[in-house]
C-alpha cells in the first residue's frame, strides 16, 4: 500500500504538521527526504531498509554516493538530498554558536565541534576565531590531511587569526579513528601554537581533540 492510502495521521508528513517533527521514528524522518517508493517499496519501506543496512542515522549520512545509491529505490538525487539536510544541521548549529554569547567553557564548543569534525574520514584541523569578550567571529577548518595526520603551519594560523582580528582562539582536531587520547606530538604542536599566538596578544584558549562521541580538552589535561 502507498503511504498516500495510509490513514492521515500515519503518513508522516501529516504526522509531523500535527505532532511535530519528534514524534517521527528515524524510518519516517528519512521517508520525508526520499519521498518516493520504488518495486512496490514505500518510502518507509526504503528508509527502514537504509537503517538496517548502515545501522543508524549517522551511519546513513556519512555513506559514500556509492554506497547510498547501491541501495533499492534510490540515486544521485535522493543521496544530495540526505546530503542537503546534514549540512542544513551543521549550519544550524554554526550560527546558534555564533549568536549564544561567550564561549565559557569546553563543552560549549566541543557540542558544535563534535557535530562538525567527528564523522570525517581524514584528519582536520580547524579554529574557532573569538573576540574580547569570547564570542565567536568565526570558525574556519583550516588544514585537512590524511587518515593519520594533518600538517598544520603555525604561520598559516597566525594570519588567519590577524585577518579577522581575533583575541582569543579554540584550536581543535578530529582523530578519524574515534579516540580522542592526544599524542605527544599534538602536545608539542599546541605548545608551538600558543607560544606563536603570544607573539602577537592572542590567547589560546583550549585545543580539544574531538573523537566518537568523546573528546579531550588539551587544556583540561595541562598540555599547555
């Protein structure tokens, strides 16, 4: 049966105008982006199978276009879709930090950061600008490397700090392996920073290593 013959308050279009969006199941949530069934599958159907195939949202959404379109009753279109609405969250998210005030503690930032860094394959580097008074100027991802590592130039950071005229800065990386424990050689690299970022007033705030869903405030430990 088509989702268009279920009972209204089934369908979940119908479902989320009346109840909100919560109330969706995982499946129902992504039957509103695929939209249409195929070979006699709904679109609850394909996004059922989706979920048992890859094992959950995040999993779905961090699929390759392969791996998406391998899957019965989808393609190109439906994979930018999926696409579509994981940057849509990574933009919300980017402009509620940049709008709630002073960053005041790592775990302000480490939720946006998280969101942002976790789910990529390779190594990135990436810098949160702030001003006197710790709110947010702007957030960059400014080096990307290899599964194992990035290289990053404190020279590079410095400049981009002194474009935007930033006065204080969060520094962060992701390990694509999912554990967040720095290395020795993170440490040395945040100390290089910091000593970098003296020279010309700038304070560094914290470097937070950003793991699966865990992560390592640099600062916490006394790395630097």
């Amino acid at each position: 049966m088509a989702i268009k013959d279920w009972p209204t308050r089934e369908r979940p279009q119908e479902k989320l105008l009346s109840s909100g969006a919560r109330t969706l199941s995982d499946a129902e949530l992504l039957a509103l982006f695929i939209r249409s069934g195929s070979r006699g599958l709904t679109a609850l159907d394909i996004g059922r199978d989706l979920i048992d195939k890859f094992g959950g949202l995040r999993q779905i959404l961090g699929a390759s276009q392969k791996a998406i379109c391998d899957t019965n009753g989808l393609g190109p279109a439906k994979y930018a879709l999926l696409q579509a609405s994981l940057e849509l969250g990574r933009r919300y998210l980017d402009q509620t930090l940049r709008k709630q005030g002073p960053l005041s503690s790592p775990s302000q930032a480490a939720e946006f950061l998280t969101y942002q860094l976790r789910d990529l394959k390779r190594e990135v580097f990436a810098v949160i600008y702030l001003d006197t008074r710790h709110q947010v100027i702007d957030y960059e991802e400014l080096f990307t490397g290899t599964l194992n590592g990035a290289t990053v130039h404190p020279r590079e950071v410095v400049k981009s700090v002194l474009e935007r005229n930033a006065s204080a800065v969060i520094l962060a990386h992701n390990h694509p392996s999912g554990i967040a424990e720095p290395s020795q050689s993170d440490a040395t690299l945040t100390q290089r920073l910091r000593e970098s970022l003296e020279l010309i007033d700038v304070r560094l705030l914290d470097h937070l290593v950003i793991g699966d869903g865990e992560y390592v405030s640099m600062s916490d430990r006394g790395l630097f």
